[in-house]
C-alpha cells in the first residue's frame, strides 16, 4: 500500500509526483543535507585560510571532504536522525555524523575539532536555508514559471486577431481580441519574472550575535570581516555582514513577496479563463477516460484552472505570513523562526502544483469563435462609444448624450444604428467609415499589441 495514502498534507500524498521536484531542496533530507555542505564547506575554508597558520588539511583530505558534500546519501541523513534522537539538537547531530565520518580517516580525525568551529547553529542553517531556495529558484521555480509564461505569450499571438467582447463591470464594452487579453497578463508575468530573477539570496558566518567574538579571540590575526565574506560567497550566495544571531530574512521576505505577486496576476488569469469557459468561448480538450461530474455525464469542467486558485490562495497565504514572520525577532534571537521556516517549502509546493495545473488547462484550450462571434454580432451597442467620439470631433453638439439616450439599455442592432449615422452631419467619407464599423472589427490597435508580445520573450 502506497504510503502517501497516509500523508497528512496533499503535497506528499496526493499531489506527491507533483511536488517531487523539490523533495531534494525543502525536505528533511534537504536540509540535512545542505547543512553537511555548510559544515564541511566551513572546515575547508579554514583550512585553506593562511591567516589560521596552525591548521592545515592536506590536498588528499580535502577531496575526501569533496566527496562527503557530492555523495551525501539519504543513509547518512538517517544517521544524522538517528544521533539527534540522543541530541535532541539538530544542528549537533549533523557536527557529531562528520565526527563519525572523519574519524574513519586518520588525517581528519585529528582536525575534528575544527567541525563547526567559531560556529552557531545558524551560521549552519541561515546558510543551508538560502541554498535550498537559491538551487531550488533557480532548477525548479524559475524554470516552471517560464513555462507558463510562455504558454501565456503563445496564447497571445495565437488568438491575436480573434475579435472579442470586452466586459468591463460586467457589461458588454468595446471589443478587444482574446490574443491581446492574453497579452496583458503575459506581460504582467514577464515584468514580475524580470523583478524575481533579480533576487539575492543572503548568508551570514559571523558567529553568535554577528560579532566573530569567538572567532577573533581564538584567532586575533585573522580577518574575520573578510573572510566571512569570502565564505558565504563561495557558496553562491550573497554576503550580509549585519546581523544578530540570525540573518534577519528579509531577503526571504522580498522573495516571498515576488511569488505572491506572480501567483496572484495566475489567480487573476485562471478566474479570467474559468469565465471565458463558462461563457463558451473556450472549449476544453476531451481527455480519454476522465470524468466530469459524477452525476452529469456531459460536463468538462474547468477543474485546472480551479485546482490552480485554490494552491495559489494556499500560496500566497503562507508566503504573508512568512513575509510578515521572519523578518521580525526578539532581540538578538528567538525562535519562532524555526518552525516557520521549515514550511518554506509547503508553499513553494502549493505554487508549483497550481502552475502545473494551469498549463495543463492552458493546455486542454480551444477556441470556440463561432461563440466569441455571436456575442459579438448581439453587442451592437459597443460602437456608440466610436460614433460619439468622432461626432465630439466634428462639433456635433451632445455626442454623448444623443448616443446614451438611443442606446442606455436599448436593444441596438445595426440597422438602428446605421439610421442614426445618416442623420448626422458628417462628411461623407467619415459616415462611410462608421458605417463600415462592427463589433468584431473595432478593435484598435489590439491585434498589434497581441503580436509584438513576441519582441518581450
């Protein structure tokens, strides 16, 4: 029997293939892990360190290191559970497994001192915390929002002429195209992706309130500030040499915040599109041996693009709190970061099922313009908005108001319309013009601005 019939959360049990891709980066495994790295990647910097003169490891024991970091296995994480059941500390458990480790080898068990030297445990985690987003970011998230974005861009130029009925508060209002409503969300999405991809990913080494006390009193010599920062940026991350015990998190909070934007402007298109279903004027693709409803054989719903809201407000319910948590804490350090930190991955879970769900149901899309077209040949009254604006241009006196008392809340067809724009005194190359307008070809420059959505990708 599977066991994620008996996980507590979706994300490891119904959703579990789903999120499987950040099992590596959020897990405990994943934390566990990237602390190893944190801890064995600090005993080589000091090693390395000529300012530290009466530590030295030599090349042989530092490719051993090298491969304690690239074949960190799922058993020895189990080993590190198994000690912290003793500790009751988890960052410990880690230095007391490569205690274990090092001791196996004669050079490294004389340097096992040097584990976790000057070290408080969030040196360890503030640092395994910011790879796990850092590599997470940049193999999963980033890459999956560039799927959809793409999927929304191609929208756009796929359906950048289809005329559509616009409906502002509800009500029919001046056409656009649905390529260019696909636009606009595209290039909400592009100018968001380009603000996170922007994003730093910060790491503190400085000791227990971020003073190197320990450091500089063992080693006076050596220059803390710097090598501090050459540490945290050998790990890929960016240096933040102010801090109390903990990296304050702000970083984090700006980073939730980017996604919580993205996920929002989703919500904002799988609303927009489980509308347009409803409408008609999209259909979605049959898939062979799915089933709608349980009673009413006919239906296809628009269950993606819901499965998607309903992640994404989990989402973006979890990165608020995150981003209104973290960054706070009592003075030099408290912990209630802990625990929410470990959920750091609980919401990036949510987003990542709510992306692959929308661009399965952008996927299953198809255009229904026979639909799109009727609604627009029954929206006759749209083209009072052209016909008034050319009439104010002209001087024709109460344009809008001669076009609100023939069409507030009137049944306008073409005929009628066309009657009025013979009574007015016009030229006649401008009546012939208006004349020539329908719903389905005042669109403005809609067309345009759906294709050179292209330039933006």
């Amino acid at each position: 029997m599977s066991d994620t019939l008996f996980a507590i959360s979706p994300i490891d049990g119904r959703y579990a293939t789903k999120t499987a891709p950040l099992q590596n980066y959020f897990s405990e495994y994943g934390l566990i892990r990237y602390r190893t790295i944190v801890e064995l990647r600090w005993i080589q910097a000091l090693a390395k360190n000529p300012e530290v003169d009466d530590f030295t490891l030599s090349d042989a024991a530092l490719e051993i290191i090298d491969s304690m970091v690239e074949n960190f296995q799922a058993e020895d994480a189990q080993r590190v559970k198994e000690i912290e059941a003793t500790t009751n500390h988890d960052v410990k458990a880690v230095e007391y497994f490569l205690k274990e480790k090092f001791e196996a080898h004669e050079e490294l068990a004389s340097a096992t001192n040097f584990l976790h030297f000057a070290c408080t445990s969030e040196d360890i985690n503030n640092l395994a915390h910011a790879l796990a987003l850092r590599e997470a970011f940049d193999t999963v998230l980033i890459p999956i929002l560039n799927k959809v974005t793409a999927a929304v861009v191609s929208l756009a130029q796929t359906y950048a002429s289809v005329p559509m009925l616009s409906r502002t508060h509800g009500q029919t209002a001046t056409p656009t195209t649905l390529g260019k409503e696909m636009a606009n969300v595209a290039a909400r999405l592009q100018r968001q992706l380009t603000v996170a991809q922007t994003a730093e990913f910060l790491g503190k080494m400085n000791g227990a309130v971020g003073n190197y006390n320990a450091h500089l009193i063992a080693y006076p010599a050596v220059d803390w500030l710097q090598a501090g920062y050459d540490f945290v940026e050998s790990l890929g991350l960016n240096h933040n040499p102010y801090t109390t015990q903990i990296e304050p998190h702000d970083y984090m909070a700006e980073l939730f915040d980017s996604f919580a934007r993205i996920n929002t402007i989703c919500t904002d298109f799988s609303r927009d599109i489980w509308s347009y279903i409803s409408l008609g004027y999209f259909k979605q693709k049959v898939v062979d041996g799915e089933v709608g409803s349980s009673t009413m054989p006919h239906k296809v719903n628009p269950i993606d693009f819901e499965n998607a809201e309903g992640n994404f407000g989990i989402a973006n319910a979890l990165f608020d709190h995150f981003s209104g948590k973290l960054p706070i804490s009592r003075w030099q350090r408290d912990l209630t970061d802990s625990t929410v930190l470990r959920n750091l991955g609980v919401a990036f879970a949510h987003t990542l099922i709510a992306h692959e769900s929308m661009l399965k149901g952008i996927n299953k899309l198809e255009v229904n313009e026979a639909a799109l077209q009727a609604d627009l040949n029954a929206s006759w009254e749209v083209l009072a908005e052209p016909i008034q604006t050319v009439m104010r241009r002209y001087g024709i006196e109460n344009p809008y108001e001669k076009l609100k008392e023939l069409t507030r809340g009137e049944a306008i067809t073409a005929d009628i319309l066309h009657q009025f724009i013979h009574t007015l005194e016009l030229p006649d190359d401008v009546k012939e013009q208006l004349l020539q307008l329908t719903p389905s070809n005042y669109i403005g420059l809609a067309e345009t601005l759906a294709t050179s959505m292209q330039d933006l990708t």
